[in-house]
C-alpha cells in the first residue's frame, strides 16, 4: 500500500485549522442574521407613537395592529404548508433515489395475551391475562374414575344434597340460592351419626 505523503502532525494541524475557519464562520453568519433581522422587524413594524392619543385614535391603532396580525398569520401558515410539501416530496425523491426495495415477507408469530397487551399499552398494565390460570385442572385419570363411579351407580345420587353427581347442570342449578347453601351447610355440619 502506498504511504500517505503528509505526516500525521500535518494532517492534525490542517484539521484545527479547518475547525477554527469554520467557526469563526458560523459565528460571523449568526451576528449578520441577527442584524438582518433587527433591520427587517425595523421596517415591518416602526416603534409605536402612543403618547398623546385620545380613545378612537388609540382603538384604530389596535385595528390596524391586529390586521397586520392576521396577514402575517396567513403568510406563516402559506409558508409552513409550502415547507410541508416540499419536505414531503424531497422525501419521496431520496426514497426514489436509494433504489427500490423489497418488501419482506411477513411470518406468523405466536403472541400471547400478555405480550400483546404490553406492546399495545406498554408498561402500564396491572393485570395479567392468563385465561388458562383461573381455571380447574383435571387429569385424565380423575375423569376416568369419575366415569367407572358413574357406570357403576347410574341412577344413585349423593349422600348429602341428593343430586345426581354426573349431572353437573343440575348441582349448580340446586346449589344457586340461599336455599342450595343451606342445604349445603345442613347436611356437612350437622350430620347425625
């Protein structure tokens, strides 16, 4: 590889030299905005001669006041649109510009209750939602026991609140009510011996 002809201390004084050119630059062009702004706000809006204006003279300043308001308002809103567009369509352009590109294709991904509510909401969910967590769990071994009890004694209901125990529609349906608790209640507690 060739070797660079200016030396290292060379190429890092050219560099402070470029950087103190550059801000004395900077700093040049931020006092000529400055002045031009004073002369400009000079022109546009001359200092106010209120003195010595009786009532009707001092309303019609404040009309003529609040004209210019409102035509300086509708050329700052002209203006923001203007840079609106122009900022939009320099956008399509270096879009244009950097070539087209393929859209990905999307996979499906598997997101539970949980992590879908913390992307929507993020941190700000106090409650989880695990459907599954609130429910019974039962074992294959439990439901086959239940169904051998239940081919044994078809017909036989409970020794305590006379249900048929295979018929889950109609415990809940006795127990519901003040009257399915006392049941409850009578027949656990005061059970004679």
């Amino acid at each position: 590889q060739p070797k660079c002809k200016i030396s290292a201390s060379r190429k890092l004084s050219l560099k402070i030299l470029l950087l103190t050119r550059a801000t004395e630059d900077l700093e040049a062009e931020k006092t000529a905005n400055e002045e031009a702004k004073v002369r400009y706000l000079r022109e546009k809006l001359p200092p106010l001669q209120l003195r010595g204006l009786n009532i009707d003279d001092l309303q019609k300043v404040c009309k003529e006041i609040h004209e210019k308001i409102h035509v300086v308002d509708e050329d700052r809103y002209d203006c923001e649109a203007k840079v609106l567009k122009n900022y939009r369509d320099l956008k399509l352009k270096v879009q244009d510009l950097g070539g087209k590109f393929k859209k990905p294709a999307l996979r499906k991904v598997r997101v539970s209750a949980d992590e879908m509510l913390k992307a929507l909401f993020g941190s700000k969910t106090k409650g989880s939602m695990d459907l599954r967590a609130n429910l019974k769990s039962v074992k294959k071994e439990d439901i086959k026991q239940e169904k051998v009890h239940s081919n044994k004694q078809p017909n036989k209901t409970a020794e305590s609140d006379g249900l048929n125990v295979g018929d889950w529609r109609k415990n809940v349906e006795a127990m519901s009510g003040m009257q399915g608790r006392k049941k409850m209640f009578d027949a656990r507690v005061f059970k004679t011996p």
